[in-house]
C-alpha cells in the first residue's frame, strides 16, 4: 500500500536509484515526440523540486525541448531548486512577459532572488509586467544592500498586536491565505516587536489568552542590516526556525525561516571548499569553455608561482654546480612546506566561518600552528635529512635538505595561519588566500632555502 | 527599551563584539575568584549555547575553572553546542553519576549523541545510573548503525490516531509535556504512517475536523536504514522541516528534525573542506601535540611523494646533464599538474556530496573535463614552451616543457575526475582521494613527462 499521491515513490528501492530510473524514463520519452500526453502526465505527478533535479540530470538538448514541452503550466519554483547556472539558462528560454506571468505565484523573497540573477535591462522589463504596487515594492527591496537580512528576508509575515486574544489570531490566520509558518509574532501598536511564540506552543494555548500573556519575551530578532555570516550564526546559537526582521524601530518588515539560512549555510561551505581548490564557483553544470576560462585565473597564478621557481633555481644555478645528489632533492622541501601551509590555512578558514577564531584568541592560534611547525618541522627535516644521508653519504647534503624542511615548514604554518587572518581582517575571503598566495610563497621559499642552504654550506 | 529577560544583547552592537565583551567580563570574573555571585548572575542570564560559546573562547585551564564552579546546576545543553573535541574535555570533568544525573533532562536523540562519544566503559557505567526502563532504551538506540535515520532520529514523537478530531488531538497535547514539534504525523491503529498536517495548517482546521480528512497523504517517511546522506538529500528536495522515522512495517518509531539535518549538511560540507586541506577533522581546539601527530598522516604521504620525485630526477641525473636550463624548467609541469588536478577533483567531490554527479552522467563528466585539460593543458603548454623559447632559445627545450605541461594536466584531469568517482563507488570518502593520492601522482607525472620527454629530444 501506497500512501503517496504525488511526487517520486521511495519505496520503490534506494533514493539514488528510483531518481535514476525516473531520470531513463523521462529520456525515453522525450525521444519520442508522440509520448506527449505520457510526458505530461509524468512531469504533472512530480514535485518542483523533483523536476529541477531530472532537468539537472538532463543533457543540454533533452533540458531544452523538456523545458519547452511545459512552457504552459511551468511551475516557477521549479527555477528555485536549480543551480544558478543552470536556472539561467532556463531563464532563458522564456520571454520576459512569460516569465513575469510564472513569478506572479511565488513568494517575495523568491521572485527576488530570480530577479536578482537578471541583468539590468531584463528584470525592468521584468517589473514593468507586475502591478504597480508589486513592481515598486521589487524595485525597493532590490535596492536593499544583497547578503544582509533585508534581501534575505520574506516580506509576508504574520504579526499580531499584543492585545488580541488567540482566538482573533486564530480566526485571522483562518480567513486569510498565509505561507507556512512557524512562530507567531507579537507587535505593539505600531508594528514595534514585542515577543513570540512557537507554533507548537500556540496550539495549546486556551482561546481566551491574551498574545501578551503567553509570548516569550526573550526572544531574537534580526536588524535588517545584519549579514548573512551574522544571521546564520544567531539562527545556529539559538536553533531557530524562524526570525523576526527589524527595522531602526525595532518594526518587523519580514521574516527570515531556516531553509533560506540552511541554503545559505550551505552554499558558504561549499564556497569555501571551492576556493581551497582553487575554483571560483562549482562548474559542474558550465560548457567546457566557460569552465576552461574560469580555471585559468588560478593556473596563471601557478605560471607565476613556476616562472619564480624558475628564476630562484636560475640565480643559483650560476653560482652551484648542482653535485652531490643536490638536484635530485631540490623538490622536497617546497612540497612539504606546501601541504602543511595548507593544513594550517584549512583550519583558519574553517575557525574563521565558524566564528571559532577571532581577535581574542589569533595570537593563542598563530603560537600554537608554529609549535606545530616547529614540531612536524624538526621531526621530518631530521628524517628526511637522515634519509638524504643514507643515500649520499654526505653530511652537508642531509644538513641542506632538513634546514630547508624545517625552515620552509616554519614559513609555511606561519603564513597559513596570517594569511587567511589577515584576508579576513581586509574583509577578503580567506579562503581564496590559502591556494594561489601560499603555494607561491612556500615554492619560492622552499627552493630558495634549498638552494640558499647549498651555496652556503658547499661554498664555505 | 530592551525586550530581553535572558541571553545575550545584541541591541548593545555587532554581534561579534557583544560576544567578544562577554568573553572579556567572564574571563576578569574567573581570575579574582572572590566574584563568585557575580560569576553565578552572568551565567544564569544567559542560554546554554551562549555559554557553549563562550567556554569555547576560554584557555583550557579558565574553561576548567568556569565548569568546576557551574558544575551544581550544569546544563547538560551547554555539551550539544560544544565542539566534539571541546565536549569530552569537559564530559571528563564530571564524575559518572553527576554526569548520568545532568542527562537526564535532555531529550534521547541528544542522550545519545553524548553517550557515543564516551568510551565502552564509561557509557555502561553511565547507563547504570539511569532507570531500567531507560537505561534498556539507550542500549538497544546505542546498538542501531551510526549515521542512519535510526541513530539521528528522537523517540519522543507526536502521532495521532486518523479517527481522531483535531479537538481530541489538541487536548491531549494541551494535557502533556511535548518537546518543540512542527507537523503532525497521523497514524492508522498499527502505528502505521498514514500522512501528515503542517502545523500552520493544523492550528487552522476546525475542532470537529477528522484528522484522516485535514491530512496531506503525499509525504515522505523515512525509512530506518537510510544513510545520512539520504535524509539530507531528503529534506533539501522538499524543504522539510521534520519527517516521521519508520521501521519495515511503516510504523512510526521516532522523527528527525531540520536542526538535526542542518547539523548533519553542515559537517559533512566542512568534513570535505578539511579533507581536501589534508586535515583529518578540525583541530583548532586541540593541543600542539595532538594536532602535529594528526597532520603527520598526510606529511608522510607527501613524504613518499618526495622521495618517489627524487628517485625519478635521480634516474634521469645518470643518462641527462642537465643542460640548457632544463634543470630551471624542471618543477614547472609537477605545479601545473598538480593544481588542475586539484581543482578538476574540487569539482567532483562536491558534485558527488550533492548528489549532482552519478552513474548518469559520469562518463559525460568525465569527457568534459579531458577537454577542459586539453583546452587549458595546450594553451598553457603553448604559453609556457614560448616563454621558455625566449628564455633559451631553444625549440627543443620550449617542446620539452610544453609538451609536459599538456600531458601532466591531461593526466590531472583525468585522475582529479577518476580518483573521486572510483573511491565514491567504493563507499570511500571522495575527499580523502584528491590531496595526498592526485598529488604524488601528478608530481612523479610531472617530472617524469619532463624528464623522458627530454631525453627523447636531446639524446636523439
């Protein structure tokens, strides 16, 4: 037995594998054009999340002729579980009066968030479509600085003045349509916020209780100038579902839920992750080109990173005779003070988000990374040092080798750790310190040590 | 005016710095122990995650001294919020029974959690001191598999019958405690999962309304055994924000909550990020001996990756002199590489976690990113051998270096795109490939390429 009217069944097998049998059967149908009316039916018994996910699947040709096929009833939240990319290239596929007529149905924070991805031009001819009324409003909330609570927010709210009793909010909530929500809130006469009370409080309240009487007074609300970073850290210190925006009045303008914060959090990791891999933004879904161009800023920063190497080995190279083995080991003291500045910068990055480092504790931080530097440090120079010993037979080579390790890992936990602290401070995203700048700098230095060393210990 | 009876201020400025101010007047309260009321005050005026965070920014030895003299009315709570790490610390600060008596406040999923980070012993010892009946639950709970809907779900849940009238349901959560709940799941005389009602939606239904008739059929249960990854995808695809747990029978046992599920999105993203930083977990609050002794794992790799390197050079020093400033070139192909591998894998770590990159599509992605190498290998390749034609103005060895520098990045491409996609399908993490394994390979590639490529253009 079944209990599912509509959307994927899961009991079918695992989730991975009914979406991909959903996926194979939209393919096919899509080959043949005459499956029309089974094409239909198919997309009609899915959810829009479902739907954004097979069109994600889709190759570029089916995504089209499948967006195409339900121009006429397409549900614009569909658009909202896309990936930006993706989401623009369907975009695309509408006029512009189409696409004012599909937003109409969704909520504020949503049509502003697909508006936001339009240029210029695109989404004025957007707005010239809504009513005036509605298309004002865009236009304001567009105009609020992005990433701060006032474009995160969702301008449908439900508030209530703290004389009413339950009962009138009830029937208020009962007699008009509202969004899901999660937590009642009470104003003062003039929308000022006084307190709140969660849903599942609220039901089990008596009908005659006053709103002033069973609200909770200690409760968080956002200022509309908070960003996103802030938000999501007030949203996890106090596990809330739902938030209340003010104003410099402390007058509720909008609500904030927690699957807008979740997607923020999320897509923040994720960020983060992307810059330590030296990607901007994933381009999973992007055309070879557009992916090829992206990645070369940082494979440029490489080439500098290589043509300095080159010229640090090039400056000695005059002056050393590269014997004893010397050459053989030239590379390993940059690789190591490489992954180690790395480990160290992953760590700040990830303290930095998570709010864990600050002012306060950066100089206990930046003390303990050179401990373990100096600690990792001395461990692998002396092995690596002895190894080179056991191999040459010469005492200078393995002084060389664990000096340049010791030294260049030294280097290497310092400047992970203020490279990001210092980006930070800047306001910069740290996460895009850690790759480029910090391997460029443990190259130069850990070949320059080497070399450095070589010459002094070979010459004198 | 201020609408706050407890917790933090935020109205004061930033929260940054109201979180900081704190930290400061506690940290002055605890060095002249004669403070103690006021240590007390400050305290209970704030919400357990507040002092969670707060703890977290104390030096250890200050941290031990706050806990030893919260320790009478010590909110287990405080613990849910710490850092695993943090947690033990201070887990290890109370004795068995005080800590078996602060558990029992909190809710079992939360139990759990605290009761799996405890060694074998200390957990039997624990559950001693608890009643029977619970002590009997938590060990059955203890048993399920980590990381299924099973061990992230908590008991208590809200079910109603499906002939029940909303009034009869109201009454009884009006006449029993009921932690925070968001839907209510309905259920036939089995147990078994029939449909749910948004608690929105809910407070709006009539008091004479049968339950089985205000219901939403088309929604999804969990089932027991699904991964955490699963649930994830789950309550991102349909936004939830709580779901019913089911066992094979599709009764209800348990319900797992969006802060759960966030918690859950949110270490998995950063468990990535500190994996492809070659970091095993955070060790931001751990020793310097702990942590050096965690990063040695993948500072070893390099090791071998090193000394794999010198053995390469080392093989060509013999049958190669090393003219014509081959030997300035030498590292640059090994960067290259090394770096478009990286991000080629960043790629397909995070499509792999979101679930975007599958069997589906894997070859497609796969023959993207070759020509995404092939693209940026030849233009690099091209760029560089004419910089170092210039440089030494020698065509052969202007082929050596582009030549190798397309071929390293073909090969980076390729194993960044495989590694992840193979150790996925091995139930492996993904992000552990890409560092230490996508390293060693394209540096011994790299120089290898270089190296033979010329001691094909020089010797012949």
């Amino acid at each position: 037995m079944s209990v599912r009217s509509k959307g994927l069944d899961f009991s079918e097998g695992r989730l991975v594998q009914v979406l991909s049998n959903k996926i194979a059967s939209l393919q096919i149908l899509l080959e043949n054009s005459e499956n029309g009316q089974a094409l239909t039916q198919l997309i009609k018994g899915l959810y829009p999340s479902e739907i954004a996910y097979l069109l994600q699947h889709l190759e570029e040709e089916q995504r089209r002729k499948c967006v195409l096929w339900m121009k006429s009833q397409f549900d614009a939240e569909i658009l909202l579980f896309l990936s930006p990319s993706l989401r623009k290239e369907v975009v695309d596929l509408f006029d512009i009066s189409e696409l004012s007529r599909i937003l109409m149905h969704l909520e504020s924070d949503d049509v502003l968030s697909i508006l936001r991805d339009l240029d210029a031009i695109h989404y004025q001819k957007a707005l010239n479509d809504f009513p005036p009324e509605k298309s004002r409003f865009f236009l304001e909330r567009l105009r609020y600085p992005q990433c701060t609570a006032s474009s995160l927010m969702q301008s449908e709210v439900l508030i209530f003045p703290d004389h009413w009793k339950v009962i009138q909010a009830l029937e208020h909530m009962r007699s008009y349509h509202t969004p899901r929500f999660y937590d009642v809130f009470v104003v003062d006469d003039e929308r000022r916020f006084l307190g709140s009370i969660e849903l599942s409080t609220f039901v089990k309240c008596q009908e005659e209780d006053l709103l002033s009487e069973v609200m909770t007074r200690s409760v968080h609300a956002i200022p509309m100038d908070w960003r996103q970073d802030e938000i999501t850290f007030m949203f996890r210190l106090y596990e809330l579902i739902s938030a209340p925006v003010i104003d410099k009045d402390a007058r509720i303008i909008g609500v904030i839920t927690v699957d807008d914060v979740m997607r923020v959090i999320e897509d923040k990791v994720a960020e983060d992750f992307m810059h330590l891999g030296g990607i901007h933004a994933s381009d999973f879904h992007k055309t070879v080109s557009k992916t090829s161009l992206g990645r070369l800023n940082w494979l440029l920063i490489t080439v500098i990173d290589a043509v300095l190497t080159s010229l640090v080995i090039h400056f000695f190279e005059k002056v050393l005779h590269f014997k004893q083995g010397l050459i053989v080991l030239m590379p390993i003291a940059a690789a190591m003070g490489g992954n180690s500045g790395i480990q160290a910068a992953t760590v700040a990055i990830r303290a930095l988000a998570t709010k864990e480092l600050n002012t306060l504790n950066s100089v206990r931080f930046l003390w303990k990374e050179v401990s373990v530097s100096c600690f990792n440090g001395s461990l692998l120079g002396v092995g690596l040092g002895g190894l080179a010993f056991l191999w040459f037979k010469d005492i200078r080579v393995a002084l060389v080798l664990g000096g340049a390790v010791l030294f260049n890992m030294l280097w290497a936990g310092i400047a992970g750790t203020l490279f990001p602290m210092i980006i930070a401070r800047l306001s910069g995203d740290p996460a895009l310190s850690s790759g480029p700048l910090l391997t460029t700098t443990t190259d130069v230095f850990g070949y320059g040590l080497f070399l450095g060393l070589s010459y002094f210990i070979f010459k004198f």
